[in-house]
C-alpha cells in the first residue's frame, strides 16, 4: 500500500435542472442548466437511445418490478394490512422510484398515455402504502416498525430520497400533485423527527441531501434545503454509536470521517460519494457556502487527478464497490459501477453550474459516453452493474440483478439528457453538450429559438440556427472538449502522446469565420444576431493515442484510443476472437472507418498490427500483420462474451498473451 492507501478503506462485505418558482432561484450559480422539458432533442446518436428507454429499457423494469420481483407487491401489500411477509431486500423500492423517474421524463418528451398510465398505477399503490404520520417504507411497515430509524445503514432516508426525485420529476412532466403531496408529507415527518434539537442522523447511503434541494426548488419551502444543509453537517462527527451499524465497519466507506467541509480526499464507496458530493454542491447552489465549493474542488480533484478511469468510470474495487488506494485502477477487475458513473454526471453537472468551468463538462461527457452508456446494452433490456477495462471473455450483460440499482439509474439518466445540453445565465448562453436539439430562451427583445443539428460523436460539425423576431446581442458560449484542446482528461493522470499543432475549434456565421474569445474553457462569439442566423462550430476529430502517468502501473507500456469523446476496445468479436494477442507499437496508425455492430452504426478505427499466432503443430507461435479493429467501448459485450482490452501493449515485453 502507498502512504495514503488508509483513505480508501477496502473490507469485504440527474440534475433535474426544474423550471424554478423565481422566489426559490438563486443568483449563486455562474450556469443555470436549461430544465429538459425545455429541450426537444432529436439527435441521431441520442434519440434512439433516448426512445428505447421509453419502450425497452422501461418494459423491462416494469416487467421486472411488476412480475419477475416483489417491489411493487410489497406496496400492495402494506395497503392490505394483513400481517404479510416482506419480499426481496431492504432497500428495493428505492428502485421502484428510480423506474418512476424515468418514467417521468420519458412521458415528458413521448406524451405517451398509456406509461402515464402505469406510473399513475404505481403512484397509487405507493401513497396507500403510506402511514398516516408519513413514513413510507416497505420494509420496515412489514417487518416492524419498532425497529424504524434504528439502523443508520438500512437505505430507510435513500429510499425516501429517490422516492422524492421521482414526485419531483413526475410533477414536472405531468402537473399532477398526488406523489408530490405524498413526499411533501414524508419530509414534513422527517424533519419533524431529525434536525437541529431533535435527534441526530447521519445516513448509511447518502441520497436524501440532493432530494431535498430538488423538493425546495420545486416547493419554495426552505425548511427542506436547511434540513439538507444539517444533514450535510452531521457527517463526520462519529454520531453513530447510538445506532446499530451493520453495514459497514468504519466511517471511511460513507464518507463520514470527517466533516464534508473538510473532506480532501475521495473514499469508500463510489456512489455514496457522488450523491454526497452532488447534494453538498446543490447546497451550495442555494446557500452561496463558500466551504462547501472549496470541499468539493479538493475532492473532485483526487477523484479526476488520480482516481479516474479513462472512460470517466469510478470505483476500482468491488469489495467496497468504491476506492482503493491513489492510481490503482487494474483494468479487468476494474469494478466501475454504472450506477458511480451516473452520479458522476451529476456531480460535474453542479460543479460547472457553481463555477462556470467547462472542465467539468469534459469529464460529465467521457462518463456519459463511455462509462455510464456502457451500462446499457445497445437492445436496451440488458446491463452491466460493473464496467470493467479488459475482458478474458467472461462478462456477460444481465437481464436483471439482485440490487438492481443501475438499469433503472441509466434509464433516467438517459430519458433526462436535455439537462445537460444548455445553460443560460447573465444574459449568455451556453452549449455544454453537442446534441442535435433545439429550446428556446427568453431574451430582452422576447424570445430566441436556438437549433442544433450535429453527427456528433461522429463528426465534429455543429450547425446551430438562431431564430427570433427581433434582433439581439448575446453572448453564445459553446465549450471547447479538453480532447479538441490536447487534454483527455484534467490533470495529468492521462496525456496525448501526440497533439495536432493548430488543430483549434472554428467558428463562422452565416458562413464567415469569425473570432471568438476563450474564457472558462468555452469559445464565446458575441454579436448582434437576427433571424435565420447560423452558427457553424467545428471541432477536429483526430484519433488520439492515450498513455497513463508512471504511477499507474497496470497501464505502462500500453496505450489507450479515442477520437472526440468515443473511448475504444479491441474486441474478439472483430479480431478472430482474440484481443488479448495484439500489440499496438508506437509508430502504428489507426485510420476511422464506419462499421456497425449489431444495428448500430458507428465510427470504428483500424489499423494493421502484430499479432501473436499458435502454428498448425500447437508448440510454437508467430508474429504476423493482421488488420485489427477497435469499436467504441459503450458498444462491447453485444454479439455475446468474448475478450475485450481497452488499454493496449506497445511491446511484446512482460505482456500477459492470451494466444
């Protein structure tokens, strides 16, 4: 272990940026994400993905949550009140209220009656299930409510946060106040249990502190952002030896050894951590705390500078599911929970909106592409819980799981992208993400229809068209990708091996180029713009080489591919079933070349390498030129197992082969 390994404790056991009531607003925040109601997104790359969450991803949860599992009986029978056993485990409706969520987004931009009315269903069968004080959990209404709030690690205020992101997401898609009157009455009771001169409670599984903000904005009611505020400030103050702790054996796994305010370094377990962090920077958002921005700079920088994958995943290890020790990040047995890269998008969401930084959006964008759309099989009823970097060809993507948090974490995450694609704030307007969409902004002189069309991540050319009666002068900021920049990821645990002289984003409108000033990482042109205006911005998709820092040893003498934000493995599938064999030397080119796997058509590179052959006679072997084949990462795993590498040896030397 290093000196520092003790931080990370291995034992073994989506903003949803709300149309805000203008009284609950805040100035505090340098970029307002525009709500994704707001968005009509009609991308080739995205909205396929975006339509068979609402068909496929979805059935598949309600199936399962429906029929294959108990989640929604339990409900049902908590309502009957007739002494029945509970079903599954503990914390299993927070994955009803996720699906929800979902749900909610999907019939948002779908208006499809027939999901709204499933989640009506479901939304009923959850407020007959809650007591007459307000609390709402299955579990504990089946198995004995004597022993409620007892056990800090058993999910009761989880659940309850993700029950309340989804009445939150589901009035905003509907209008309909039923499952926003049940949680409003949840938190009235929790508040009236917890808080400054009341009992102490420092949650198991951080996810109630960013719930609550979501439930102030949308509420104006600020007990809810102080009672997220308090919540924050109970960790790290060992509070917990009044309470059963079975989950964990000491306060480095949920982030709790220190006060937030304090905290430097990224410990335990991954998902726990980014809720955490995401809630303290919603607080922040509100509140203005100067603490709390500092606490989450300190540790977002030991997440990305030192603990980071290349594909934006999180979580080395699958024993704490979380951290390990500073550079450790073994690629097959990388654990890199969808569920981690999830949060990860919405940790770096909040961290632009507090300061304006675009080098938060280069790291939301290599999770959303790479570590996070992994999770989700290009059918969209398969997943992966864990994402790893290599494979001898025994992963296999899973039609459900036990603690099944993260197909339904990915179906909201990706049924909610409008979030992420614009911000407006001051008078400036901001293009984060680059989808093919359009929304439409109030301005001085009334309002601005902003247009999109792009092939991105395919092609680097954006064509925006501005449309709007009368003239304006606006700032339109569009970021500029540290990978267009020669910067794969921030710091310097991952570098270029070579970058492009003068291969600088371009700008033109109407045709023209123009110049355009850089500030906080965003290219901003500002003019007087009139109808029918266009914008042309242009980034250079190079293929780049990526090699890793000394001290990540599992990657020395290897080199990674990427071209835009698109991570890319070999994978047996296109390499005669082998992908452990090949070596990629320095002086070796990769060229794009459009290829589909399955039915999806992507830009794939090749290149002709040395690869390792048995001979006919089965004793020796050779080194022969084969034409090898890298595909985006998010898309391996689909034609069945088989070995898969993302990080590929320069040399022959001390190589592990897989003949």
């Amino acid at each position: 272990m290093n000196s520092r390994s003790s931080k990370k404790n291995v034992f073994f056991i989506g903003l949803m940026s709300l149309a805000f009531n203008s009284q609950a607003q805040t100035n505090k925040v340098k970029i307002e994400p525009i709500n994704f109601s707001n968005v009509n997104v009609t991308d080739a790359f995205w909205k396929p993905k975006m339509d068979l969450v609402a068909t496929k991803t979805l059935d598949a949860c309600i199936y399962q949550t429906e029929q294959k599992t108990a989640r929604i009986r339990n409900f049902e029978k908590v309502a009957r009140k007739k002494g029945e056993a509970h079903e599954g485990v503990f914390y299993d409706d927070s994955d009803v209220f996720k699906a929800l969520e979902a749900m909610a987004y999907a019939i948002k931009t779908s208006h499809d009656k027939k999901l709204e009315a499933k989640a009506d269903e479901w939304i009923d069968k959850i407020a007959a299930a809650q007591l007459e004080d307000g609390y709402l959990n299955t579990y504990y209404t089946l198995t004995g409510l004597d022993k409620r709030w007892t056990d800090m690690s058993m999910h009761e205020d989880y659940n309850a946060g993700h029950m309340i992101e989804a009445a939150v997401a589901y009035y905003d898609a509907t209008g309909k106040r039923k499952f926003l009157d049940v949680v409003i009455k949840w938190a009235n009771y929790f508040d009236s249990l917890f808080g400054p001169g009341k009992s102490d409670w420092v949650t198991g599984h951080q996810e109630l502190e960013l719930a609550l903000v979501k439930l102030y904005r949308v509420t104006n009611d600020k007990k809810y952002l102080n009672l997220a505020d308090w919540l924050l400030s109970e960790r790290g103050k060992k509070l917990a030896k009044g309470y059963t702790w079975t989950e964990w054996k000491d306060t480095l796994y949920t982030q709790d050894q220190v006060p937030v305010k304090e905290q430097k370094e990224i410990t335990g377990h991954a998902v726990r951590a980014m809720y955490l962090y995401t809630g303290a920077a919603d607080v922040a958002a509100h509140t203005g705390d100067k603490d709390y921005v500092t606490a989450m700079r300190r540790v977002w920088e030991d997440v990305v500078y030192r603990n980071m994958y290349i594909t934006g995943g999180i979580g080395s290890a699958g024993s704490n599911e979380g951290f390990t020790n500073d550079y450790d990040l073994p690629n097959e047995q990388a654990y890199c929970e969808t569920c981690a890269s999830v949060g990860m998008v919405f940790w770096n969401q909040r961290m632009n909106s507090l300061t304006g930084n675009a080098e938060y959006i280069d790291v939301l964008e290599r999770s959303l592409y790479n570590g996070a759309l992994d999770g989700l099989s290009l059918s969209g009823d398969r997943f992966f819980y864990g994402n790893p970097l290599a494979s001898s060809g025994k992963n296999a993507r899973k039609e459900w799981f036990g603690t099944a948090c993260c197909p339904s974490n990915i179906a909201r995450l990706i049924a909610s992208l409008g979030n992420y694609i614009y911000g407006y704030s001051n008078g400036k307007f901001y293009v984060n993400l680059f989808v093919g969409s359009n929304t439409q902004i109030k301005v001085p002189n009334g309002d601005m229809q902003f247009t999109m069309a792009t092939n991105y991540p395919w092609e680097g050319s954006m064509k925006c068209t501005l449309t709007m009666k009368k003239k304006v002068s606006l700032p339109i900021a569009f970021r500029i990708p540290g990978w267009a920049n020669g910067i794969p990821a921030p710091g310097n645990l991952y570098s270029f091996e070579n970058t492009i002289p003068n291969a600088k984003p371009i700008m033109l409108v109407n045709g023209k180029e123009v110049m355009y000033t850089i500030e906080d990482g965003y290219a901003i042109i500002t003019q007087e713009w009139k109808n029918n205006d266009v914008v042309e911005y242009q980034l250079p998709m190079t293929i780049q080489k990526i090699k890793a820092r000394d001290e990540l040893l599992q990657d020395n003498g290897r080199v990674a591919l990427q071209r835009g934000p698109i991570v890319y493995c070999i994978e047996g599938a296109d390499n005669n079933g082998k992908a452990w064999n090949v070596i990629a030397p320095a002086q070796s080119i990769f060229t794009a070349e459009n290829f589909s796997v399955l039915d999806e058509k992507v830009v794939s590179l090749v290149a002709n390498l040395p690869v390792i052959q048995i001979n006919k006679d089965g004793l020796s072997a050779q080194t022969i030129m084969q034409k090898v084949r890298a595909i985006p990462y998010y898309t391996w795993c689909n034609r069945g197992s088989n070995a898969m590498q993302v990080w590929l040896p320069t040399t022959f030397k001390n190589e592990k082969i897989n003949y």
